[in-house]
C-alpha cells in the first residue's frame, strides 16, 4: 500500500533566499585556489575589525577630550596599520591565486577605505548621533559625531563592536563554505550564518541608554548592509571560472554558485541571471541535508513547493505532463534518475502548477517505490523548470524560494519540518 503525502505548509523557511544569506561566490576550482580565496578572505575580515577598532578609539579619544589619529592606526603606519597588514596578505598568497582575484582584492580594499560604502561612512551609521554638534574628525575624512555622553559613548562602541564581529564571524562561514564545497563536504552554512546575525542581535538588546539612531531597526539596517558588503567580497574574492575578474558593482556579476554531483548528475546554480534572448531561463532546486535531517530510511513521499514570481510563467496550467527527461523541449525534469542509485523516476510523479492566484507555486510531489533509493545522506539534485522570461530581465533566485513541505518515509511516519532537508535554488549556469 502507497501512502499519500497530505498538508501544505504556508510558511516558506529558507537558508539562502537573499544574496546576504547565502555564499555568494563560486567554489575553488583548484587546492591553490582554495588556499588563496579562503587566505584573502580572512584577511580581508581581520582588516575591516581593524579598521573599526581604530575608529572606536578615535571617537572614545575625541568624546574623552584626547584626539587620535585614526589614520595612522588603520592605514599609514608601515608594516603594523590594517591595510599594512591586508596588502602583505594578498602579496603572499597572489602566486597561488587564479587571475582576476588580486585585482578584485585590491579594488575590495579600495572600496572599504574610500566611497560611501566605505568603514568611513559606516562609521557614521555607529557613531551618528549628532547632538553634540561636534564630528569625530574636524577633516571629514571620517563621518561621524562626538558622543554627547557616556552612555551614549558607551552604545555606540558597542555597536562598532558587534558590526566587527559579525564581519569576522559571517567570513569565516564563507571560507568554510568555501572550502567544503571545494572538497566535496557538507557544512551547515545557513546555521553558521544564523548563529552569527543571532549573535549581533542578542548583543545589540543589551545595549542600553542608546540613541534613536542605534534604535533596533537602525541596527537591524546596519546589519542587512554589512552582510550585503559581505555578499560582495564573496564576489569578488572566490571568483568563478566562467568570468576571470568579477566586477564588484556589477549587477551582471554571479552572486552564488553551488555545486554538487551524484553518480550521474551534476548541477551548477547560479543566483542571478539575465533572460537570455531566446526568453526561457532554467531553475533548478537542489536538496541539501542539514545535521538535523532524518536519514536512516528511504523516503517514500516527498512534495517540493517552488514559489515563482509573477515576472515569470510556466507554459499550462494546473496538472502538468510528465515528459522524457531526456528531451531538451521537456519544461519539468528530475535531476537525479539512476538507476543504480536515487531514481526520482522511480514510482509515480505529480507536477502541479498553481497559478490561479498569487502566490504562484509549482508543486512536485512525487511517491516513490522502495528501490528508488532516496535517502537524505547526501546532497540531491531534484528539479529542473524552464519558465518564461522577458529577454534582458535581471532575475534573481531569491524571488523562486522552495521548501520540502511533506515527507514521509517508507514505514508511512511523516518526516517533521526540522528534520527535513534544505531546499536551495539557482538559475543553471
């Protein structure tokens, strides 16, 4: 007897359905790759704590009535300032490097040294109350304000502190992922990140006697435009093999890649796309296995819910053809199908299109017989669906976010949410 799987969750949870939650670069092609990107990019991280550290004892030396000269301790004292520092990294590690990420590095640097997204300019979003009508650096070469008091003093420095550390923490998640995916491991990136905006979060409700400007929306703002930065240096330091130099301001460039491989099927996604002229673009979901996911058995059910957005559409309505997977002109495929390991062929198929109404979502629910062999021990590909696009469209993957909304194994027991697997999503490069 075949159990159906039942229930739809209206919730969609998902690590990764922003540029800033995912990692936003492409894996290293190669152990010296590896050990370049992952090299900068701690550097990188250790630079920008750094710098900001010297701007916390700028503004305490400017509220205490004792001037000091942040320029020397982040970017003009030979050997011993954070750009000193950073440019001795990238000079070590530059012979390891594939082309392109030196001079990425190098602009990166710029970028957080001068401009409006500067460590400068950010200082003014942490030190921004401007009571006392004083600034922090009489030149402007700083933005900012003196502290109109102690307690004020005191929330703001706090706040530069956690922006460091979630800097800090949210770079090491990169590298790891980085490195993971380099070497074919599992890494619980979404956890990782999690962990990390959790940390900055809890540390900013124990601040007190804070400004309106550090209120907790001004520090959830200032939050989202670090990891936005972050997701830029993923771009430009773990670059990816089909552009040798990713242009950090470009909203062309490839934001994420993710790739994994079964036995028979491997799948590169990328997180944003232009609709080519032809007006078809292909997404793919992938499921990735956390450490909480339920894998000792085979599943028998499982429905994947893709929500689309309304720039895009897919061709019918409602119940959709089952087609050959292998026909290119098939708009709906099964990415994993051998037959001597996961065959998500292997039992009967539901493609359903919801597109009566918004949320538009493309359902798959698929009951599988035993020798289909899907157990969650592994990364697997799942699905591949071709929608329509306006030629020259900018698309990006946070607008299809999908969710495994049931499961159940092959004793019928539904699998809880927790214990299910991540569902990520990309555009095929």
């Amino acid at each position: 007897m075949r159990h159906t799987i039942v229930g739809l969750v209206t919730a969609v949870i998902l690590a990764g359905t922003s540029p800033a939650w995912s990692f936003g670069g492409c894996p290293p092609a190669s152990k010296d790759a590896d050990k370049c990107e992952t090299g900068i990019a701690k550097a990188v991280g250790k630079f920008v704590g750094a710098v900001i550290k010297c701007h916390t004892k700028q503004a305490d030396g400017a509220f205490k009535q004792k001037p000091v000269d942040d320029e020397g301790c982040e970017s003009d004292t030979p050997d011993k300032s954070g750009k000193a520092k950073l440019d001795a990294a990238i000079t070590k590690m530059a012979a390891l490097c594939p082309p392109g990420v030196v001079t990425n590095a190098t602009s990166f640097e710029d970028q957080l040294l001068t401009g409006q997204n500067s460590l400068d300019a950010t200082n003014g979003r942490v030190y921004c109350d401007a009571t006392s009508g004083t600034r922090i650096d009489a030149n402007g070469d700083d933005a900012g304000w003196v502290p109109a008091s102690k307690d004020v003093s005191k929330c703001a420095d706090g706040v530069a502190k956690s922006v460091a550390k979630l800097w800090g923490a949210i770079a090491k998640c990169s590298t790891k992922a980085a490195d993971a995916a380099f070497k074919g491991k599992l890494f619980d990136e979404a956890g990782c990140r999690t962990a990390a905006t959790a940390k900055y979060d809890a540390a900013g409700g124990k601040l007190n006697a804070c400004p309106a400007c550090l209120d907790p929306a001004s520090r959830a703002s200032l939050r989202d435009a670090i990891l936005n930065q972050l997701a830029a240096a993923d771009a430009a330091l773990f670059v990816c093999s089909s552009s040798t130099t990713t242009t950090v301001s470009s909203t062309r460039s490839i934001t994420s890649t993710t790739t994994t491989t079964t036995s028979t099927t491997t799948t590169t996604l990328v997180s944003s796309i232009i609709c080519p002229s032809g007006g078809t673009v292909d997404v793919a979901t992938i499921l990735v296995p956390t450490p909480t996911t339920f894998n000792s058995t085979v599943i028998e059910g499982i429905q994947v819910d893709l929500t689309y957005p309304g720039t895009v559409s897919m061709p019918g309505t409602q119940l959709l053809p089952v087609n050959d997977p292998n026909d290119p002109t098939t708009l709906i495929v099964l990415l994993s199908r051998d037959p001597n390991g996961i065959n998500l062929y292997d039992g009967s198929q539901t493609f359903y299109d919801a597109d009566s109404s918004a949320p538009f979502k493309l359902k798959i629910l698929l009951t599988l017989n035993d020798t289909a062999n899907l157990i969650f021990n592994q990364v697997v590909p799942f699905e591949r669906a071709r929608f329509t696009c306006t030629p020259s469209s900018a698309l990006s993957a946070s607008s299809f976010p999908c969710v495994v909304s049931s499961e159940v194994d092959v004793t019928a027991r539904p699998i809880p949410a927790d214990q299910r697997p991540n569902c990520t999503v990309g555009f095929s490069g």
